[in-house]
C-alpha cells in the first residue's frame, strides 16, 4: 500500500514538475535617453507572446514574415495596453518599429524597438504591467542609458510595476548591490529546481550513516555542521561559476545547462536512498555547484555584464542567494531534527522524498531538453 501511494504521488507531481520548473519569465527592456527623445527595446520571450496571434516560427526558427506582418498590428495594440510611458503633462506615444529576433540565455526573443515621443515634454514614468497578470513571477529587468553614458538598473515586479525617470540615471553602488541582492533571494525562493536540491541536501543531513544504514542523529550540532558544509560547498562552487559566466569569460549554453541541473536534481534524489559518507557528498555538492552556478548566471550576466557596475551586481545577487540558503537551512533542518526518530522518516519520507525529487528532475531535464 505504501509504494502505492508512493507511485500515486509521483504521477501527481510529474506535470507539476513540469509545468514549474521555470515558472519565472524575464523580459528585458533597455532604454536610451537621446536629446529630445527616448529610444529602445523590449525583448520578449517567444514563449511569452500571447496565444491567440496566429503568426509561427517557421523549422529553421526564422519568423514566418508574412504571417507576422498581418498580426504586427494586433501585437502592437497588445503592447500599448500593458507598456505605458508618462510624461509631465500627457501620456506619451511609443512608435514600435520592425522587430527581429535574438537571442537570450533561456531562449528566443523577439527584439521590439521603439521610440518614446512624449511631444516636447519630459517623459518622467514608464508603467509595465506586461504578462504579470497572469504570471506573477515575471520580471522587467531594465538598463537605462542616460545622455552622458550613465547606467541605471532596475527591476519591474508585480510588486512594484512602476519606474520613475528621473534627471540622473546613474545607479551608485548601493543602489545596484540592492537590486541584484533582493533578485538574488527571488531567484533561489522562486527556483524549484534549486530549492529541490537544497532539500536532497537537508534530508539525510539529521541522520548518520552506520553499517550501510541511515540512523538518527542525537545531537543537532553534527547536523548543522555537516548541513553547512555542504551548503558552503554548494556556494564555493556556484559562485565561481556564477562569476565565471557573468563575466563572459565562459559561458555554455542554456540549452546544456539546463538538462544538467535537472540531472543534478535526479542524482540528488537517488542519493537519499543510500548512505553517502560526508566526504562524497562533499565532492558531488561541488561538482553539482558549479552546474547551478551557470544556471544562475543567465538573468544577471545578460543584464550587466557589459556594464561597470557588474562587480556590485555580482556581490549583491550572490550574497541574496546565500542569505536565501541560510534561511532555509535555518527553517528546514530543526523541523527535520525534531521527526528524524520517527520510523516513517526512514522508512517513508526518504524514499518518498526520493522519488519526488527525481520525478521533478527528469521532469525539468525531459522540459530542458524538449522545450
């Protein structure tokens, strides 16, 4: 009955898994202030372009041009309901002109520019509401160019779906180091895939391995030393790799990284069926870490790894996702602590866990590779 219901859950959470893998979606809008004018681009996830236009990508994923230019208009109407620009006395006008296609770290984009024409006056707010709606997790990640070549950074939420323009662009450091930090801890919380391999990390972390077996840990400190040292060395691996790519110094594709973090996530879940000594699943924290460093980086490198302020942005979104874990183990692990002598932790949520962890991660791999 028990690996009935175990078979059960699992083809519950199979289309869960993948459906969320990658709820989040980010839509990038860049912005250049020129003399009597504002003009951009909004790059949007072909994936996130609204169902009912009919226009398609065609097998070498090249835009069907002529079903597109009968939907452009529909697209543009679409465009002015949710991205609005206000200027100091009227509404402005955005001129959208011939889009293309490019290409961002989880996929392809259609590249949207525009012009702002706010019609001599001083365009001073943009509203976005695009797609957040119906997917509250979409971001807005924004660069803003002033006319002295100055870079402003910010990030449009459901929580927050306006963006002043104000006189200065610039965004000291301080300012970057908040942005990225807080996007830093919205990506690990909202990172199923992440989240899951932290748990694979926790479970076995209030037990001990003794002849082959799992037993229960007597005291909480073992615990919390080996949960750390691990999670360091998740963090080690991660953040060199995370640096390593925002940096461009190499940068594999999202198309390979991916599948990788869904294995990862599989491996992790096999792993709570056996009794790995610390040692070695020191080594394979490691390992997996760097994977989900790249994974990390996409967001952050494409937004500012061209820009001077990249450092702070590094430091700021490394130190969120670090706060982030910390809070999780510090939640998880005395939950964990306080039912880790119940018979029904060995004999049931560990292998439960198990499957559950690796159905998700095939889930995403299958999602990575097919999607």
């Amino acid at each position: 009955m028990r690996h009935l219901f175990c078979c059960a859950l699992l083809l519950l959470v199979w289309p869960f898994g993948a459906a969320y893998a990658h709820t989040a979606s980010n839509s990038f809008i860049y912005l250049q202030a020129q003399q009597n004018q504002w003009e951009g681009r909004l790059d949007l996830a072909v994936a996130d372009l609204p169902l009912d236009l009919s226009w398609t990508l065609s097998d070498d994923r090249e835009l069907n041009w002529h079903a597109f230019q009968q939907e452009w208009p529909q697209l543009t109407l679409w465009l002015d309901q949710y991205v609005r620009w206000q200027g100091r006395q009227r509404d402005c006008v955005t001129v959208w002109q011939s889009p293309a296609l490019t290409q961002h770290g989880d996929g392809l984009y259609v590249a949207l520019p525009f012009q702002v024409n706010c019609f001599g006056g001083q365009l001073e707010r943009l509203d976005y509401t695009l797609l957040l709606a119906d997917n509250p997790l979409h971001r807005g990640l924004v660069s803003l160019r002033g006319q002295e070549g100055d870079i402003q950074y910010d990030v449009i939420t459901e929580r927050d779906t306006q963006l002043l323009l104000g006189t200065s662009h610039a965004s000291a450091p301080r300012q970057v180091f908040s942005v990225f930090f807080m996007e830093g801890i919205w990506h690990l919380v909202t990172g199923y895939d992440h989240l899951a391999f932290l748990l694979a990390l926790l479970l076995p972390a209030v037990l001990l391995r003794k002849a082959r077996t799992w037993q229960a840990s007597p005291q909480l400190k073992p615990a919390l030393k080996d949960s750390l040292v691990l999670v360091s060395a998740f963090t080690l691996a991660h953040s060199l790799t995370l640096v390593i790519a925002t940096l461009g110094w190499i940068t594999p594709p999202s198309a390979l990284v991916e599948p990788l973090i869904g294995l990862t996530v599989i491996l992790a879940g096999i792993s709570l069926l056996y009794p790995i000594p610390v040692r070695w699943r020191f080594m394979a924290t490691l390992i997996f870490g760097l994977v989900h460093g790249f994974g990390f980086a996409t967001m952050l490198g494409e937004l500012i790894a061209a820009s001077g302020q990249r450092i702070w942005g590094l430091v700021g979104f490394n130190l969120g996702i670090e706060v982030a874990q910390l809070a999780v183990v510090g939640v998880v692990l005395p939950l964990l602590f306080l039912i880790r002598n119940l018979i029904i932790y060995r004999r049931v949520l560990l292998p439960l866990a198990s499957g559950v962890i690796g159905f998700l991660g095939l889930g995403w791999t299958v999602q990575a590779l097919t999607g």
